[in-house]
C-alpha cells in the first residue's frame, strides 16, 4: 500500500524554502533549494509517524503485531 501526502513549499521572506505538509501536524522543513526543503520535510514527516507508531504500538502483545511498519 501507498499513501501520498502533500508538500507545500514556498520561499522564504529571508532567502530560500520552506515546506509544510497539512496532513502531518507540526511536519514543516526548510532548505536553500527546493530540493532541501523537500527532503527536509520527508525527514520531519518520517520522524513524526514513527513517533506516532510507537505511541500507538505500546502496550500491544506482541502476538498482536504481524510485522514491522517501514516508513521510509
């Protein structure tokens, strides 16, 4: 399964780019290029669900719980 999430970059009053994604609270990156601003943002996003995961999974069984979830 895929699931697509939205980047909204633009530039910055102060010289380059900032990104924001609204389906991911407080996910927001900031780079000189476009470029930076994005893989900024992919990291804020991949930080934020896998903190997400872990909150959700604690205290589950493990037998509960068939294979890892790779956010990449």
């Amino acid at each position: 399964m895929k699931g697509e999430l939205t980047a909204i970059i633009e530039p910055s009053v102060d010289g380059g780019f900032w990104a924001l994604c609204p389906e991911v609270p407080g996910a927001n990156g900031q780079g000189e290029t476009v470029a930076e601003a994005k893989e900024s943002l992919r990291l804020a996003v991949a930080l934020i669900l896998e903190d997400r995961l872990e909150d959700f999974l604690r205290g589950l069984p493990a037998e509960a719980i068939r294979e890892p979830l790779v956010i990449r």
